[in-house]
C-alpha cells in the first residue's frame, strides 16, 4: 500500500513538472522562438542606443590628456551640493488655516 502511494505521488508530482509552453498559443515550435526576448528586452532598454550608430567615434589625445592633468591636479569642476526639496501639507484632510 506504501508503494503505491508512494508512486502515486511521484507520478502526480511528476506531472505538475509538465510544460505548458505553447499551451495557449497551440503551437510549441512557435512557443520556443520567443525564448529570450526578455534578456533582449531587458538588453536594448539598458543600452542608450540599440541600433547603434554608423558614424565613426573621433577621439582627441590632446583633449583626454588634458583631463587626465585636471584630475590628477584636483582641478576639475566640483558638482553642486545636492539637496532635497520639501512639499507642504494640510494633512488629516483639515482645511487650510486662514
């Protein structure tokens, strides 16, 4: 009785490890050509431009060389103090106070 119980429930837990891929659609061939579009999804919404571009990138040595000096110096440009912005509220649904 315990082995039959026993594959019983393999066999139903077996069967919950069936593929449903292609279910809706009737068509797993076509289910399997969509493997991957949300890693490409996810790709192209991280790069700034998915297409890329046909123009050639230019670089200036004496431009890069520069920056490299100012760093190295500390002079480069600090950026701002970044703060953060207050909205004021009534709260609890009062009206405004006159």
């Amino acid at each position: 009785m315990i082995k039959t119980t026993s594959a019983f429930l393999a066999l139903l837990a077996l069967g919950a490890c069936a593929s449903e891929i292609g279910y809706h659609t009737g068509s797993l061939s076509a289910a399997n050509e969509q493997h991957g579009d949300a890693v490409r999804q996810n790709i192209a919404a991280q790069t700034v431009n998915p297409a890329g571009s046909s123009a050639d990138v230019t670089a200036s040595g004496a431009r890069v060389s520069k920056a490299i000096q100012a760093y190295t110096a500390d002079k480069v440009e600090k950026p701002g103090s970044a703060g953060t912005t207050s909205v004021g509220s009534q709260g609890g649904g009062q009206p405004a106070a006159k």
